[in-house]
C-alpha cells in the first residue's frame, strides 16, 4: 500500500509541473515595434527568382517560351534616429546589391546596373509596424522599386503586426500592395515590350502564431504567413501598349519576430505569380497572348 502510494504521488508531482507550462502556453503576447533609441541593426536580404515567358496566339499553348534565374543580394543598415509615442523614425540605408542571371544551367553572369546608389532614406512607422512615411535623405530620388525595397525592409515584407494581444494559434488579417517588377536577365528581351512596368496589385494575407518562446533576453513569436493576390485589384503602372489580362499568385512562408530586437529577424517568403497580357500585332492583323510566370524566393537575417 505503501508503494502504490508514492507512485500516485510521484505521478501527481509530475502533473503539477507541467501544468503552469500548459497554462504559460496559452497566455497572450502583445507584439508591439517599440525601439530604443540609437539601436542600429545590419540586415542581409537574398532573393531568387525563376521566370517564364511564353508567347502564343489566345487560347492556344504557347511554343516559344524563355526561362532565366536570377539572385540579389541586399545589405541595409537601419538606425532609429527617433521615437514617438506610437511610431518610431527610421534611417535607414540601401548600402549595396549584387545581382546575378544565367539561363538554367549555363553559367552566371553580373547585372551591373543593379548595384545599389547607396541611397539613404527616412522611414516613418508605427508601433504596429506599418509605414506611414519615406522620404530620400540621400541619393536620386527613389524608383517604385526601391520604394518598396525600402518600405519593405522597415516592416518585414510589410506585415503589420496584430492590433490586440494574441495567442498561439490565433490568426490576424494584412492587406499589402505588391508591385510586380520586370524579372532580372530579360531586360534584352523583345518579349517585354509594351509589358506593364511595376503594374501593382493588392494581397489579402493571414499571419498566424504558432508558438512563443521565452528566453532570458527577449521573447521570440513564430509566425506563419498565407496569403494570395486579388486580381480584380490590379492597377496599372506606366503606360503600356499590352493590355493586362489578369494577375494570380498566392504567397507562404515564416518569420521570427523578437521583442528584444523589437523586429522581424529572420524570414523567409516564397511567391508565385502568373501576369496574362495580350498585345496587338497590327502587320498581322492578329493578337498575341504572353505569360510571364515567376517563382520568387525571399529570405532575410538581422546581423548585430
């Protein structure tokens, strides 16, 4: 009997720890961007993209098509020059790029004219990581895309964080508009006349939390992101000779937010996207459907 006994109580000591762990894991977490001041982050960004052009008459499979790979890499510096009650000002600096294409297989080449200007910009965001301002500090002025490098970089890919304490397995919905740039390697291309330049089109995302973990130094939150492109939303960029058909895509990946970095410090995002466009050929009196198709992959790391 005595034995019996202690086994139970064994078993009961046992179940009492780990109840306040199960309880720890249910608990919220508010996710707020509150730096301190003067804090100064080093952030790698690689991206590959594979991207397919096909072209062929409407409704019929195309029989030409081109495919190109292509890397960057971007290195930004971000210093926090500011805070505010609820938002924070940012300086942050593109500080270079290499960017390499190669036909599948064939060897790599540099795209010179990718390197970055070492432009600086001020970035305004808020303690929910949205970016209400960005103005040139240095450098030319900013072209839509690196625009959207810049107002991507302060956010994290431009997913905000959620509005009220969240817990694991809770999810929170973020609109972003996306600007689909010309792929990389295919400037030399007859194909991309008359495609749209930087045509934008909205994002319908959904972040969830998958866990937390506590640390002696900070807290991370791992988060999942889902989501997919409207079509319907699409707007043209500059003026164009083809006409934009439609845009679909859908997007996932994962990212670490750390309340002692109070930042994003590593993600990774992968994206796939078809534009239909068509165009007139008025020597033959004919239209011409072309299909860009592009598979993007975006990681990033913070660097102290």
């Amino acid at each position: 009997m005595r034995r019996r006994t202690t086994l139970l109580g064994a078993l009961a000591c046992v179940a009492l720890m780990g109840l306040p762990q199960a309880v720890s894991a249910q608990q919220s977490i508010l996710l707020r961007h509150q730096p301190q001041p003067r804090t100064r982050l080093h952030t790698l960004w690689w991206s590959e993209v594979t991207s397919t052009i096909r072209e062929g008459a409407p409704g019929v499979p195309a029989l030409d098509s081109i495919t190109v790979e292509a890397t960057t890499l971007h290195s930004y510096t971000t210093s926090v020059v500011g805070t505010r009650i609820t938002s924070s000002v940012l300086r942050i600096s593109h500080d270079s790029t290499r960017a390499r294409s190669r036909v599948p297989g064939g060897p790599w080449r540099d795209l010179g004219d990718e390197r970055a200007r070492s432009s600086t910009a001020r970035v305004v965001v808020d303690d929910r990581l949205r970016v209400t301002d960005v103005e040139v500090l240095e450098g030319d002025s900013l072209t839509n895309r690196e625009l959207q490098h810049y107002r991507a970089f302060a956010s994290g890919l431009e997913f905000s964080l959620p509005e009220g304490p969240v817990a694991e397995g809770d999810t929170w919905a973020a609109d972003i508009v996306v600007a689909l740039t010309r792929p990389l390697g295919l400037e030399g291309e007859g194909v991309l006349e008359g495609m749209p330049v930087e045509p934008e089109v909205l994002a319908r995302s959904t972040i969830t939390l998958d866990s937390v973990v506590a640390r002696p130094t900070d807290t991370l939150a791992y988060l999942r992101v889902q989501g997919s492109f409207l079509p319907e939303a699409a707007a043209e960029g500059e003026a164009m000779s083809a006409s934009l058909v439609g845009i679909t895509g859908a997007f996932g990946g994962s990212f670490i937010w750390s309340t002692g970095w109070n930042a994003f410090v590593s993600g990774a995002l992968r994206t796939r996207s078809t534009l239909t466009m068509e165009r007139s050929e008025e020597m033959e009196q004919t239209i011409v459907e072309v299909t860009l198709s592009m598979d993007h992959s975006t990681r990033f790391q913070v660097r102290p």
